[in-house]
C-alpha cells in the first residue's frame, strides 16, 4: 500500500523507511488541526498519527445585543461586536483557541444559566459538528495523496467521540481506537486513548488495573512485537514525559503545590502503560497527555515520543520518526 517512503514528486521512487508524523492534544484547536493536516504533505509523510483529546473544553456564549452589535468573554476579557467582519474575526478566534460558541440572546442566555444538560446538549452538538468538519476538511486535503490519517479519542473525549470517527471514516482517515491497524506493509499499530485517573475526573479515565486489562485485550493477537507501535494516550509512569504540577486535591479546582517558589513537580503517567512498554517492548510508543512534558526516551528498545502540545496558542507541536523493520531510524521534533 505505502509501505515505502515515496517521494511527492516522483511516485516509483522508493525508499526504505516510513515516514510518520504524529501529534497529540489539539483539543478543539481549529488552527493547530490545520497545521497538522497540511503537515502532510509539508514534511512529506506517508503516515498521520493525531493522538487524542480531540474536543475542546468549553462553550463560549456570544450575546446579541442588537443589529451587527454582539458582546463575548474569552479568556476573562470582555469583547465588543459592532460588525460582522468583527464578528467573524470573533469566530474565528473562538474556535482557534479550541472553544466552541454559540450566538443568543440575553434572555436565551439567562435562561441557560439554569439548564445545565441542555448547555451540555449544546456543547456536544457544537463538538461532534467540528469533529466532522475536521475528518470532512482531512479527507478533501488528503485526496490526491496516498496518505493515511489515524485520529484517536483522549481521557478528555467522551466515547461519543470515538464513535463519531468510527462513523465517519473515510478513504483516508481511520479510527485505530481498540484495533489493530497496519501502517505500512511491516509495520503495525495499536491504539488507546484512556488514561490513569486524573484529579479531573475525565470521561475516559480508568483504574490502572482496567488500563493494564485493556491494553491485554487490544494486543492479545499480537505474537512478534518488534515492529508494533504502542499510540497510547497516557505516557509510562516516571520516564520524564510524564512530568506535571503537582495538585493539591483538597482545593476545588485543585491548586499546583508550590515550594520555595517553584511549582512541585512529580510523574503521573501510568504504571500500567510502563509494565506493559518493559514487557512487550514495542518498537515506538506515541504518548501524549502531560502537555509540557515534551521529549523522547528509551525504554529497552522502545523509543518512546510525546511531543507536547501548545494547541492554545495556535501551536503545532509534533514528531517526524523514520522508522524501518525492527528499527526506529531516525526521529525529529517539530513545531510550528
């Protein structure tokens, strides 16, 4: 299929490596998504891996005041609308920030405020409707190309959301989620978005013994693991891609502990995802989760990846690896 690296311009030349690009955690970035479906064809790949937390996290609404006069709060500032360029440039701001809006009245928005499902029903709504805009958006820039684009769920991501790829598959974009998915011709992948508990209380997090059982059940059939990719959204526990701020959880919302002026940092990737790196000793493991935990190390043989993320500001943090049978031959963060 495209098991060799092929040049753009040149579709017999052949090479003897893949070249796969994978980021993780756009979270509703309309821009970041972007950058990383033209990443593509920029850097020349033959595969796409987006790991999970594809959603965003919150509903901003946009209140009419009157004809072309809206008002918005993003980010803790207060925004005034007096024209539809103006308020298109809001739009778009809104969405590249990873939020979703909404435009209503005052009354509307008064009446909101003591609906909460139904302010979930909207939100879902506006998710699932980008979600499809961005496999529609991939599916139309990666038409002439030969390339594959694999898109998981997160611990943020409810499972709506796995369903929602798993329906709207298409020539190129596939949901690997729970499966086993070849990406070249040597080379296969299996993929999980669930992750260790959280201080937040995310959809898709579970017990590290549920973890380990269903990393068990998706890799069961697996014999050789020498050319397996591991896309597993938690990073192993205490490898260095795993470091965040340690929360004080007595506080609501939990509060980072900070010690002569610095905040604590501590590992929170899973323990069940680092048993099963050392066990099975997967060729490449593509991890996410821990934002600013960006950085590569070795497990074993295991070359592990997360490259961060930065989907807030409009950034595209990923990873180009090259890898071949039974080798990872190369690998390069990218950001832009």
């Amino acid at each position: 299929m495209f098991g060799k690296k092929k040049s753009r311009g040149d579709k017999k030349k052949k090479f003897e490596f893949t070249k796969l690009f994978y980021a993780t955690d756009v979270h509703g970035s309309e821009r970041t998504f972007k950058k990383f479906v033209n990443a593509g064809k920029m850097y020349g790949v033959d595969v796409l891996v987006l790991g999970g937390d594809v959603t965003g996290k919150l509903l901003v609404p946009i209140i009419k005041d009157g004809d072309n006069s809206f008002h918005a709060t993003v980010s803790g500032v207060r925004r005034e609308i007096h024209s539809e360029e103006e308020l298109e440039n809001l739009k778009s701001m809104i969405s590249d920030l990873g939020f979703y809006y909404e435009i209503m009245d005052i009354d509307r928005y008064n009446e909101l405020k003591d609906k909460p499902e139904e302010v979930e029903n909207i939100f879902k709504q506006k998710a699932r409707e980008r979600l499809i805009h961005w496999i529609n958006l991939a599916e139309e820039r990666l038409s002439d190309t030969n390339l594959k684009l694999f898109m998981t769920g997160g611990n943020d991501d409810d499972e709506w959301v796995v369903h929602v790829i798993e329906e709207n598959q298409t020539g190129h974009i596939v949901n690997p989620e729970g499966r086993i998915v070849k990406v070249d011709d040597i080379h296969t992948m299996v993929s999980l978005g669930f992750s260790n508990p959280t201080p937040w209380n995310t959809p898709r997090e579970v017990t590290e013994e549920k973890l380990s059982e269903l990393i068990e059940e998706t890799i069961k059939d697996i014999d050789d693991f020498s050319n397996v990719i591991f896309n597993f959204h938690a990073p192993p526990k205490d490898c260095t891609l795993d470091l965040a701020p340690m929360l004080d959880t007595s506080t609501d919302p939990p509060t980072p502990v900070v010690k002569a002026g610095q905040s604590v940092m501590i590992g929170v990737g899973s323990s069940a995802v680092r048993e099963a790196i050392e066990k099975y000793q997967p060729l490449l493991a593509l991890v996410g989760h821990i934002h600013e935990s960006r950085g590569v190390v070795k497990i074993g043989r295991t070359t592990v990846v997360n490259p961060g993320s930065e989907y807030g500001e409009g950034i595209l943090r990923g990873i180009i690896v090259n890898i071949q049978d039974n080798k990872v031959l190369s690998y390069q963060m990218t950001s832009g």
